[in-house]
C-alpha cells in the first residue's frame, strides 16, 4: 500500500504519513435515498458505499444529541482558548454563515469526542478503520480521491485524473479548515474530516481530499483544528 502524507501547515499542524485511507481493489455501487435524523431533527441525503452508509453532507448542527448548546468560537482568541481547554466548539468558515449552508460547520475534535455526542441519533463519527474500509473500497488511497469528490466547487479543473466524478456518492466538497490559532484556510481547495480515532494527548486522525491530486489524503492533526465532520450510519 503506498503511503501518501497530508499537510497542512508546518507551524500548527503535525502531519504523518499514512498508513490508513488505503488498500486494494474495489467497486463502487452507490445508491442514494433521503433520510432524517436528528439533533434537532437534521434533513440530509445519505448513500451505500459497499457496506457502508454515509451522510452526503456535512454535519451543520449546534447542539449536542442531549440538546445542550456547542459553543460557537468566532474570534481567533476564542477559538484557540476552547482549544487550549480541550473543550468543544465549532465555527462557520469565515464566520459567515452562507458558508454552512454548503459547506457545513467546522468542528474541533472536542466536539468529535464529547460524550453528549455529537452525530445525530442513528449515526457515529467514522473511525480512522471506518474510513480506510471506504477507501479500500473505491480501490485504494490513489483512486478514491477523484471518487469521493463532487463534480464542482473545486478549485483546479482540467486534469481527468483529479477532477470529482463522485461516482460513488460521498459528495465531498472543499470546505477547508480552522487552524489551531484560529486562522482559515483552503476553501474551495481542500476538504477534511475528523475519525474519532485519536493518537495521543493531543492528535486524531483525519482523512482529506485536495484540489490539485486525485488520491485520499490522511493523516494526524491536531485536536484543536476545525475540520468538518461527515458521519456515518450505525
């Protein structure tokens, strides 16, 4: 399995190589229908990749599934403090809020991890396991990227082997990230998603898809970083 690293930036984020988001051979065969879930009873699209159902969108929700409240950080410093804290929070890119409605909300991994859980009922966050079996599906690290991605919205264009087909349905669109100190970053170039699987005190992994390369990036990245969150069936 070829190895392929993600990163993002060198003073904020720890990239490693992976050795997940890879694998054999597979075959997509997706099938779509619409479903409703609930934090606050969330309407989204969901589709079968192999054994697997994903939510086609992602997650956009300001509340736990107990109905408390997940902070929003707007500013650099509040952000950078709910993660200094190691407590939960999320932002819209930018802080606009037009951004969530195509792109979702960007979490910090507190979120991910907090026991009032954050997936709607009937849903979990993906594993960093549960991600590589996606991918391993759609044929492996280098060929589930173009797969995975929606046909627009993203930033290059004109090289068949990086253009989206989505041909298996996930819908991935490029809703960047939050850095550790609060900065924004990659949008319309790169989008990631947090597992649950941490690495350490202060890392978990990711798995992320880029503009310029067809192939699925993964890695470990701070648990402070906002990444959005696509969450998968029980």
């Amino acid at each position: 399995m070829k190895k392929v690293s993600l990163i993002l930036t060198a003073v904020f984020i720890t990239a490693m190589l992976v050795t997940s988001c890879g694998g054999g051979e597979g075959n997509e065969s997706p099938s779509s229908n619409e479903v409703t879930s609930s934090n606050e009873s969330v309407s989204s699209n969901e589709v079968t990749i192999g054994t697997q159902v994903w939510m086609t969108q992602n997650l956009d929700v300001d509340k736990f599934r107990n109905g408390e409240v997940i902070p929003e950080a707007k500013t650099q410093g509040e952000w950078k403090a709910y993660g200094d804290a190691g407590e939960a929070a999320w932002c819209y890119y930018n802080n606009d809020s037009a951004n969530g409605v195509i792109y979702g909300k960007l979490y910090n991994w507190y979120a991910v991890s907090d026991s009032r859980g954050l997936a709607p009922v009937g849903y979990h966050i993906p594993s960093d396991a549960e991600w590589t079996i996606l991918t391993d599906y759609l044929g492996g690290a280098e060929k589930a990227g173009a797969k995975m991605k929606s046909k627009q919205g993203w930033a290059v264009d004109g090289n068949p082997n990086v253009w989206g087909t989505n041909t298996s349905g996930f819908s991935g669109l490029p809703g960047g990230y939050r850095n550790y100190n609060g900065a924004f970053a990659s949008i319309g170039e790169s989008g990631y998603w947090w597992s649950y699987t941490e690495l350490g005190t202060n890392s978990a992994w990711v798995c992320g898809l880029d503009s310029s390369v067809g192939v699925v990036n993964g890695g470990v990245n701070n648990k402070g970083l906002g990444f959005s969150v696509r969450c998968l069936r029980d």
